[in-house]
C-alpha cells in the first residue's frame, strides 16, 4: 500500500484504492490541502477500488473545499469512481462528469 501522492502545485493522485483501509491516510492528505487554501486538482484515474467510506471521504473534502472557498476540480476519473458516484447517487456532489 502505498501513500497518497501530491505535490506543490494542489495535485492530489489517489493510488488503485479508496476504501475504508485508506481513508485515514487520504484524509490527512486532503485536509493539508485544504489548510493550503489553494485550488486542488485531483487525479481519480488510477482508481481500481472505492467503498461507501471512499465516497463518503470525497463527500466530506467536496462540503469542507465549499465552505472554506477552497475550488477542487478533476483531472481524470476511473470508471470504477464514475459508475460508484453514479449508483450512489453522487456525481453532482462530487463533480464527476
């Protein structure tokens, strides 16, 4: 397993899975982003596996980036994050178009 990727620019990269075993580290990763108060950029492409608790931390970041006008955007989705935020009920929240 390895760490969730960034670098200075606010590009956060998620590795093959966004679940309940990552949720920890990923959090930590999205809040210093946030604390940045800097446009955030996140690269969804290399997600293989995401659960309700990977969602629900997208979820989360998304109302957190609104409130603190921080803008969050996306630079490639799986399919796997597309069709999850689909049945979920969630592209609109999460911006996935």
């Amino acid at each position: 397993m390895s760490e969730p990727a960034e670098n200075t620019e606010g590009l956060v990269t998620f590795d093959d899975t966004l679940d309940i075993t990552m949720a920890a580290t990923y959090f930590e990763k999205l809040t210093e982003m946030l604390n940045q108060h800097k446009s955030i950029v996140l690269d969804g492409e290399g997600i293989e596996r995401i659960d309700g608790a990977g969602l629900q931390l997208l979820v989360g970041f998304f109302k957190a980036a609104e409130s603190l006008h921080v803008t969050i955007k996306w630079q490639a989705c799986s399919d796997v994050l597309k069709k999850s935020a689909k049945l979920s009920g969630l592209t609109v929240c999460l911006e996935i178009k």
